[in-house]
C-alpha cells in the first residue's frame, strides 16, 4: 500500500484497485481468469447441444431447452467473473488456462438425451471442483496469501448455485435411466417424449 508514498505526484503507478496479495503470489487471480475462460467454452458447448436438440431430426424442445438455460447461465457466469477480476484491478486474459488439467477431450454434440444428460452433469461438477480449487487457493491462509474476498464471492455466486444444478441434473439423469432400464432399452420413444415434455413444463 504505497500509492500515496510517492513523490512524484504523477508517479502513481501502485494507485490501482489491486490489494492484498491478489496476483503477486499463488494462482488465484491467474485462475479466476481462467474459471471465466472454462465457463465461455462450456457456454458455447451448451449451446451447440441445444441447437441439435432443436433440429427437426431430433426435435426435442425440452432438451434444447434445458441446454439453452445452461448456456445462458455460463455466458452470464462468465460475464460476472469477468467484472470481479476488473473489481480487482486486473486485466483479463481470453488466452488464460488453469494449472488444472482438464479431463475433457473432443466435444460430441450428437449423444443419445440419457449421454447427453450425464455429460452435462460431469460438466457441472468439474465447474463445481474448479471453484473449490481457486477456493482452497485463496483461503489457505499461508503467509503469502489470504484473499477472504474472493472465498466469499466464489461461496455465494458458484458454489451455491452449482451444488442445486449438480443435483437437479443428477436428478434428470437417474430418472431418465429409470425409463431406459424399465423396458430394457427398448421402444423408448413414448418415455423419452414424455420425460422431454416433462423438461418443457418444469423449466
């Protein structure tokens, strides 16, 4: 905190929103840019898999729009932590990738609704570990790094929010696989058009 030791009255260069240790030690700002660059390209898968829902061929408008909502709440999460790491006097990075490595390969839009079901999920929770990680980073109160701020904006705005779609989501694939299994897995169209009405009513 030195911006107003400076002689020189236009030497302000440490006169910025930064405080604390945010992006002087360990990886908290560098994976807050990075949570936002995770939430821009699964917005973006999101929204391809709601396009193929959508499509004539597959037409299956609960699904597309259960994909839709998904999409429009990480675009909006992205947006959000891109205002917080600007709340924090840093610049943010479209390039940034986290020290965390990602499990996720090639993306497939064209799955069957129970796959697509179940890798939404996995999505949700490998967002989810994400936070707990950048968390864990900011709260491990070492002597280099405390950043209580931060622990807190992640509690209320992602960890919150994610725990009830990581059990509704859950929740969508085990009743669906409760359909697929009570007739063997065959002649599903009558149970996948109604758990796909179901989705279109509830959401």
């Amino acid at each position: 905190m030195d911006c107003s030791t400076v002689s020189n009255s236009l030497g302000l260069a440490r006169c910025n929103a930064k405080y604390g240790e945010y992006g002087s030690h360990g990886n908290v700002a560098t994976e807050l840019q990075a949570y936002a660059n995770l939430h821009l390209e699964r917005s973006y898968e999101y929204l391809l898999s709601s396009a193929y829902y959508n499509n004539y061929q597959t037409n299956r408008a609960g699904f597309s729009k259960l994909f839709k909502k998904l999409s429009d709440d990480a675009w909006e999460k992205t947006i959000d932590i891109i205002k917080h790491v600007t709340l924090r006097g840093d610049e943010m990075d479209f390039s940034r990738q986290s020290i965390q490595k990602s499990i996720r390969k090639n993306y497939t839009v064209e799955l069957h609704e129970l796959e697509a079901l179940a890798k939404a999920l996995d999505t949700q929770k490998e967002l989810a570990e994400r936070a707990f990680y950048i968390h864990r980073e900011a709260t491990r109160n070492s002597q280099h790094l405390h950043d209580p701020e931060i622990a807190q904006y992640l509690e209320e705005e992602f960890i919150e929010y994610q725990a009830k779609n990581i059990r509704d989501l859950a929740g969508h694939t085990n009743d669906l696989k409760k359909f697929v299994a009570s007739n063997n897995g065959q002649d599903l169209s009558l149970g996948l058009y109604l758990f796909d009405e179901y989705l279109q009513k509830t959401l």
